[in-house]
C-alpha cells in the first residue's frame, strides 16, 4: 500500500507560506506545517487544513538553529513519502542598509541562507524519488539597490544554491524557485501604498498569496523543469 505524499512548507503558518498550504492540501498532500513563533496561527491553519479533509502536522523549530532542520524532516517523514519541500520562511528585517551595524548579519543568513540548504541536505538524504525542492525568493534580486542589503545577500545566495541543487540533486529531485514581486503589503505598511505600487508595475496590478501557491502548484507538474527560477511579479523588474 503506497504512502501518502508529503509536502514539508517551512513559515507555513502566514502569508504565502500558508497559502501554499492550503492549496497543497487541497491537491491530496499531507503538510508537515513549519512555524516558529506562529502557534496561534499555525493552528488555524492547521484547522482550515483539517477542514479540507487533509492531514497536518505542526512541526515548531526556530530554523536559524542548525540542528533542528534535519529533526524537521525526520519529523515530517512521519506523516508518508517525502515528496516536496517548500523552503519559504525567511526574516526582512527593516533596519538593514550600509547605514545601520549589519548586527542582524547572522540571523538573516542562518535562516535565510544556511536553513534552506541544511533542509535540502536532509531531504535529500531520505531518498526521495520524483521529488521537488521550490525556494521563495525575491524578484528583486537582479536589480540591485543599496536597501535591505544583507536580505538581498541571503536571496541572492538561494537564487544560486536553487541552481546549484537543481545540477547536484538531479535526476531524483528538481529544485525550481519562484521570485516574487509585489504580493503582500510590506510590514507596516498600508494598504494604500500598496495600492499605489501597482501604478509602477506592468500590468498594473498587484499580486496575492494565491498566485504564489498557483505558480508552486505548476512547477510540481513539471517533468522537465529544474534549475528555473520563475517571476511572480508581474512584469515590475524586467
């Protein structure tokens, strides 16, 4: 009797991690649902998941410590077959120009940088056959700008690792990522200045959650697609 399929989503509580849950959920994948500091709404999520008829599991780590990402993914082994990690977690932080003491250096990096790949590491380990590894990352990585400096180094560290993998991990796991672009209001801000951002942006509009966990739901099809990283940004930095 074969074993349910399991998609591990890392800060899968909030925002566009808990949209790609949700959808995940919907396709038939039991979630082995990250969260740090998020427990409220981890189990909301949970809930919502169990409400869909799906099966979670609340996995708490805080992944800027090293040894608790292959703990994750013994703990998700528990749930079925090890199919699909969604690195999506990640701190942006506002303080983080040439300007401020770059104290926040290693937070970022630990958990931006280091967890994805120690995750990878670990996935990979259990052997997974036709396996996918999908990183969020930023859109605006390939235009450069002196703001959110460290953050822009740990993305643009994942935007490397996500093709380096992609060689190294083939043929059993195709590693893709998905860059995002204006999808969520930014910490603090209004939903005006979001509203405005679109007046920059192509086709003039903004993004949501749900196209993020659309475009996850596309590369799981994929048969023939590894090493990509595709823009959710609606045409902003072309």
């Amino acid at each position: 009797m074969s074993q349910q399929k399991v998609a591990i989503v890392t800060g899968g509580a909030i925002r566009v991690g808990r949209a790609i849950s949700l959808e995940l959920a919907k396709q038939g994948y039991a979630i082995a649902l990250h969260y740090n500091h998020s427990a409220d709404k981890a189990q909301k999520t949970a809930n919502e998941i169990k409400a869909l008829g799906g099966s979670v599991k609340l996995i708490q780590a805080d992944l800027s410590n090293p040894d608790t990402c292959a703990e994750i993914i013994s703990q998700a082994s528990e749930l079925g077959d090890l199919t699909v990690l969604i690195n999506s977690a990640a701190i942006f932080p506002e303080q983080d120009t040439m300007a401020d003491d770059l104290s926040h250096w290693e937070q970022v990096m630990n958990l931006n940088l280091r967890a994805p790949l120690l995750l990878s590491q670990a996935f990979a380990a259990s052997k997974p056959q036709q396996a996918h590894i999908i990183n969020i990352l930023d859109a605006r990585i390939n235009h450069p700008a002196g703001d959110h400096i460290v953050y822009r180094l740990s993305k643009a560290g994942l935007w490397h690792l996500t093709e380096s993998l992609a060689r190294e991990l083939a043929p059993d796991i195709q590693v893709n990522g998905l860059a995002l672009g204006a999808i969520l209001p930014p910490q603090g801000a209004d939903e005006d200045h979001f509203t405005r951002m679109a007046e920059q942006i192509p086709l003039k509009r903004t993004g949501n959650p749900q196209a993020i966990a659309d475009g996850v739901s596309f590369l799981l099809k994929q048969s023939f697609i590894t090493g990509t990283v595709m823009p959710v940004d609606g045409g902003e930095f072309l």
